[in-house]
C-alpha cells in the first residue's frame, strides 16, 4: 500500500508552490493511502483535508490540526470514530461509505463543538431503526445529518425516544456483528477454494503450455474476479492489491516495449569529436576576423539560469551543456585552454566563448580600428542631400452631374435663341440712325 510522504505531500501541494508549512488545503483522494501519518506534524494550518477513495482503516495523527474545518473521509474502511477530540474547529465530517457498525462512537463526537454538518450514509448504521433519531439526540450542536436540516421539532421527539433508540442501536450492532463474522467465514471459504482451483489449473497449463507465465497470470485473474465479493474492508484492500498487481505488470511490460535509448556518441574510433547540436540552438562560429582568437557566439535562451550552462573548452573541441543537452563543436586550428574566456550578454543572454589561438593566424589581418574610425566619420562628413517629401494631391469627389454633360433635351431651344440672335444682329446690321428720331429716356 501507499504511504503518506513529504514527496507525495509536496506534489499535491503545486496550489501553494510546494510549500508544506503554510498549506491551508490538500487533496490525497485516491492514492490507495492506508495510514494516515505526517500530516499533523508538518501541516498545521490545514482547513481542508480530503482522504476520500483510500484504504484508511483507523482515524488516527489528526489531533493537531487544531485550524482543520473539514475532514473528508469517504470512501475507506474505517469501522469506529474515534480521535477526532483535538479539531476544534472542525465543521463538517463526510464518512460515506464506510463499515461503521457501532453507533455509540458517534458520541466521541461532542468535544467537536463547532461541528454542523455530519455524513454516515453508505454505513452499516445508517440501515439500524432508529439511527437518526439517537444520532440529533447524541449529537446537539449538529445542524445537518446526511445532507438533511435538523429542526426544532424532531429534536425534541429525539430526545424524547432516546433511551428506545440507544437500546435499538445497541441490539442492531450485536446482529451486525454476528453478519459480520459470517461474512468473513464465507470470505475465506471461498478464498480457500478458489485458491485450490486455481492452483490446479495453473498445473495443468505447466504441463500443456509453454507461455507459462502469462496464462498463469490470466487464469489467476479470471479467478479471483469470478469469486463472489461481500463488501467487507478486506476484500476492497485485496481488490486494490490485485489492481496495483496488474498496473505493475503494464508498466513493466510497457518498458520492455520502449526500449531506452542509446547513448550519445561524443568521439569517433581515432578520437576525434563529433559536430553535435543536440540542444538545437543556433550559433556562430567566427574564425575569420581576429587572428589571435575563435569566437563562438550561442544563442542561449535569454532567461534561463546560467546554472544550468556548462562550457567545456578543449584544445580541439568546445562542448557547451544547456540543460543536459549538447553542442559540441570541432576547432579549426589548437586553442589555449587558459587564455580562453566565457561571457553571457545581460541583455540579450547569448554565451559568447573566446578562445586564444596557440599560434596567431598570419593570412589575417586585424583591422585597425583608427582607420575604421576615420573612414566613418568621412562617411558622416559627406552632405547628403534630402529631398523634400512629395505631397499628395487630393482629389475631390463631384457630387451629382458634371459641368461637362449637355442636356440634350434643350438642344432645340440653344438653336432657336440662336436664330434668334442671328437675326437681331442683321437688324443691327441694317440700322439707320435718324437723327430726328429722339433718344429713348
């Protein structure tokens, strides 16, 4: 079965960016957890504790979560409340579906006095006569049981029935526990027997069969499903057991399924270093412009930690190790390990390696930087002549008919009006000025 531990702990906790100490809420649920232990130790700010769908058989190591406000228990195989005295602030309990036979533990629970809200559905105690009404009566603080309000009423007819109901608890449990051991003598019958059976069918397939592991397995699984169950808290721990068993086996064959892979070739036979680019990062290598040094320039990611960068330089290779991946890189000429340097850019976070040369490059020659100097500044002492910018024309847009188009219904009146003046004009023309004649006024 599975233990309770810091690792499992700190998994869980990723909501408080794994901090254990300062937890206020966990989920263990499902986990196949059959003991609860640590978690009262090093989780005392805990509100919310869910250890639903587990193999819990005691309630124990909880009474110093004293800030604890909801316990969830669902879903075990705990027989008796008990130990819940130091949650003083507790407000809410859930043990559905549990094999809690003995209703008379359910008084532990008075020292709970901030407890409203109580759940027993799926227990063997919630099938007794009277197991509500001894469970308001018990229990006076509670506001809920099962889901369901507690009114006035039917706390006071409890009371009044209490000594009935706490006799009727007390003969129903007897009964339980006679079914009980009866169950338990079937259990083991049956295990009895289908154990022989499938033992003697496990030899009889060794004799006829050569895969005899498997088959072994398959059969052995046929039988136990087939064998009858009775709902008791060890066939759910061989229930679990049996699933844990087959997980174990897929994993393992999933494994051999998926071999590992090989390992990384870094040298061929005579000892010369490969050209490896396994972190796939882009670089430079620049032995072209300085003639005393190499530089390579590797375009690390700009804000991983410089802790997880390795550089290894060689007088024959460089390797560069970014998160367990490598680049690896032949030399062109033999460098000085010594003389070497290793900068990363703040800025950008690119690792720049220079490594000196053990004897300086003669067909290069390094540029002087006074010439490069001079030859900028004539660049900027040159007039450069700026053209004005061009401006756009803008062109407006006509709203209705243009100037341009005639209406060709007046045609006939332009050429009467024109005739009209053509004959004005002859008249003038033909004028005579009488000097007898006076001037109109």
């Amino acid at each position: 079965m599975v233990k309770i531990t810091f690792e499992l702990i700190r998994k869980r906790s990723e909501h408080n960016e794994g901090e254990i100490s300062t937890l206020e809420e966990i989920a263990l649920h499902q986990e196949n957890i059959d003991k609860i232990q640590l978690i009262d130790r090093h989780c005392r700010h805990l509100k919310i504790l869910l250890l639903q769908n587990n193999l819990i058989s005691k309630i124990e190591n909880l009474s110093m979560l004293k800030r604890l406000e909801y316990l969830n228990l669902a879903l075990n195989n705990i027989e008796v409340i008990e130990n819940l005295e130091g949650l003083e602030n507790l407000k809410k309990l859930d043990l559905t579906i549990n094999f809690i036979g003995n209703l008379q533990s359910v008084k532990k629970l008075r020292c709970n006095e901030h407890l409203e809200q109580l759940i027993l559905m799926g227990n063997p105690c919630a099938d007794y006569e009277y197991y509500r009404q001894y469970v308001v009566a018990a229990l006076p603080q509670l506001q809920e049981l099962d889901m369901q309000e507690i009114e006035r009423s039917e706390r006071i007819k409890a009371l009044q029935i209490y000594s009935r109901a706490r006799d009727d608890v007390i003969e129903s449990y007897k009964h339980y526990e006679k079914t009980k051991l009866a169950q338990r003598a079937r259990r083991n019958a049956a295990h009895e027997t289908t154990e022989t059976i499938t033992q003697n069918t496990a030899e009889e397939q060794i004799k006829h069969t050569k895969n005899t592991n498997t088959e072994d397995d398959e059969s052995e699984n046929e039988g136990f499903w087939k064998q009858p169950s009775y709902h008791t808290p060890e066939d759910r721990v061989a229930i679990a057991k049996r699933y844990m068993k087959i997980q174990e086996k897929k994993n393992r064959s999933s494994d051999k399924s998926n071999p590992p892979k090989p390992a990384l070739r870094l040298f061929a036979a005579d000892g010369k270093a490969y050209n490896i680019n396994q972190a796939k990062v882009p670089f430079k290598l620049n032995d072209e412009d300085d003639p005393d040094f190499i530089t390579l320039d590797v375009s690390v990611y700009k804000y991983l930690d410089t802790c997880y960068i390795d550089v290894d330089i060689n007088p024959t290779y460089v390797r560069v190790t970014i998160k367990d991946k490598i680049l690896q890189l032949t030399l062109p000429c033999e460098v000085s390990v010594e003389r070497s340097n290793v900068r990363r850019n703040t800025i950008t976070g690119s690792l720049v390696i220079a490594m000196a040369r053990f004897t300086p490059c003669t067909t290069i020659v390094k540029i002087d930087e006074s010439t490069t100097k001079k030859k900028s500044d004539e660049r900027k002492a040159k007039v450069i002549t700026v053209r004005p910018p061009e401006t756009s024309r803008r062109a407006l847009l006509e709203i209705g008919p243009s100037k341009d188009i005639r209406d060709f219904l007046k045609v006939t009146e332009d050429s009467a009006k024109k005739r009209v003046q053509k004959a004005e004009k002859k008249d003038l023309n033909n004028f005579e000025d009488n000097l007898d004649v006076p001037p109109l006024e």
